[in-house]
C-alpha cells in the first residue's frame, strides 16, 4: 500500500487579506502558517508535500517556502491552469477565476498513486487534526460497492475570525460518524459562542450553534476520488456556470456531496478538539503571531521547525 500524502491548496492570492497571504511569515524565523501545519503532518507521517500552485507563483513557493520544507519533507508543485478539464464546458470569455477547489486537487492527479490528504494552505489545523487523518488512511481502503473517504470535523465555534465572515461547510452526520450532507455556507460570522449568516443582505439571520460540525476543507480521500472527480467535474462545472457565469466553480464540499448523493462514497468524520486560527484577513496575523509564539514558548514547535 501507497503511504499517503499531503496536498496543500496554495493557487489563491487572499483577496480578502490584501496579498499572497500564504507566504506571509508568522513565525520568528520566517516560517509561514503553512510551515506549522507541515510540520505536525511530518510528526504524523507525511513525508510527502504536493503544493497546488499557480505556475507563475513557483520561483516565489521555492524561495520563501519550499527550499526550507524540503528539508523536512519531500517536496512536490503541481500547477492549476484554467484551461485543464474544461474542453467540455462552454467557458465564460471573461472568465478569469479558477474553478474551485475541487479543480486544484485534480491538477495533481498525475503526482497521487495512492491515498491522499488535502489541506488548505492558509488554516492551522493542530497536530491531532493531521494524526487522526494519517491514521485513517494508513489503515483503511476503499469497499468493493463504495469508497472510503474522511473528513476531520470542527466546532464552528472554535473555527470564525473576530474580523470578518467566513465560508465553512456545514455538517450533518448519523449516529454511525458518518458524514450525510455538507452544505457551504459563506459569510458565517462570530455571534458569541457561535455565528450567525444572512442570506437576504442583513435583512434577517440564521444562528448556528458553536457546537454545529463544520468542515475546514481537511479531507482524506483514497485514489479512486481523482478518477471520480475528473469524470463529474465537467457536468458540475457546467451546473455552476449556468448558475454563476462570472464565478460558478466547484469546490469540493460540492463533489463529496454529490458522491453521497449517488452512493459512491462514504466519509467518515473524524473529531478533532482543536482551536483553529488562519490568516483569512490581515487583521487575524496579530492573534496568529501571539498563538503561534505562545505555542512555542510551551515546547509544541522549535524555534526553527525545520533545522
């Protein structure tokens, strides 16, 4: 059996924080918020890292990133260009934003053989959030009849921003762990100890209860959803577009679903404990700075992850 390893999605610029917030540096030696997840995933296990990048990006990925991680791990790039899988879909001319996150895991589906984790590059996950999802997909395969997924599950109440609203995946799960729906919800925002979204521009609000399972886009996935998601992504695609012509996309909260939908797959959601924090605006990187120094200072992470 393949190891597993890890794909980290790094193709956005951070509109909403106001520059490529991925390579912005949080820790005392430079490191960026992405340094601290990969290191928790190599304590894992992972000794592979694929970035999913923009191409134009790599000489910027290698010089403040990817030439310090690899000295911790195998380093991988793979590129996402809009013009991969979409020969079958009537693309927008002004069309300029890639299709979501689903098309970034796809553009390194020449550099997966076997199971596989996915992870933002932007969000702090914790160290048990990466061992539980190792675990799994070193001791599990898929089924004859379905295929075998994961998800690490958070409390939205420990997952929103005090500046701003934020997009996560709601969750509903039966009495076996087993994920039933995901729905992704954007513009949750903090409402004491949980958040609250509108859909009609303030006119009224959906309260959600900080204990309500969310998704942070951290996945486990066996190869078999690369072949899956390559033959459904040009129907969903064009599913979005008709809807959204300027930003129809298809993230992949929406090809899981529609894999349970159909009964090919099931996801079994893993707990994790864990306070999240990421870099979703420029006014998150004080709190970032202070958790990860704080974090630190307690013997979690060396100075220098990656001496």
């Amino acid at each position: 059996m393949e190891k597993p390893v890890l794909v980290v999605l790094a193709a956005g610029m951070g509109s909403r924080y106001g520059g490529l917030k991925q390579l912005d540096s949080v820790g005392s030696h430079g490191q960026c918020l992405i340094d601290y997840s990969l290191y928790d995933a190599r304590r894992a296990g992972f000794e592979t890292v694929i970035f999913v990048i923009k191409q134009e990006l790599e000489a910027d990925f290698r010089e403040m990133a990817g030439n310090r991680i690899s000295r911790g791990m195998n380093v991988l790039y793979a590129f996402q260009r809009m013009e991969d899988l979409t020969e079958e879909v009537d693309v927008p001319e002004r069309r300029s934003k890639p299709w979501g996150t689903t098309h970034a895991v796809l553009a390194a589906r020449e550099l997966i053989q076997g199971p596989f984790a996915v992870i933002n590059a932007d969000d702090y996950y914790g160290p048990e959030a990466f061992r539980v999802i190792y675990d799994y997909l070193a001791h599990h395969t898929d089924r004859p009849d379905c295929f075998q997924y994961a998800m690490v599950g958070y409390h939205l109440g420990k997952t929103l921003s005090d500046n701003g609203g934020v997009t996560r995946g709601v969750c509903r799960t039966n009495q076996d762990g087993l994920l039933e729906s995901i729905v992704e919800q954007q513009g949750i925002q903090r409402d004491g100890d949980g958040g609250r979204f509108t859909t009609d521009d303030g006119q009224s609000w959906v309260s959600l209860s900080g204990n309500t399972l969310v998704s942070m886009n951290f996945w486990g996935f066996q190869r078999s959803f690369l072949d899956e998601a390559q033959a459904r992504f040009p129907t969903l695609l064009h599913r979005a577009l008709s809807h959204l012509p300027e930003n129809g996309e298809v993230q992949l909260p929406v090809m899981v679903a529609d894999m349970l939908d159909r009964g090919r797959a099931q996801v079994r959601v893993l707990s994790s404990g864990e306070k999240w924090f990421g870099v979703t605006y420029r006014e998150d990187k004080p709190f970032v700075v202070d958790a990860l120094r704080e974090k630190t200072e307690q013997g979690q992470y060396p100075e220098d992850l990656w001496a």
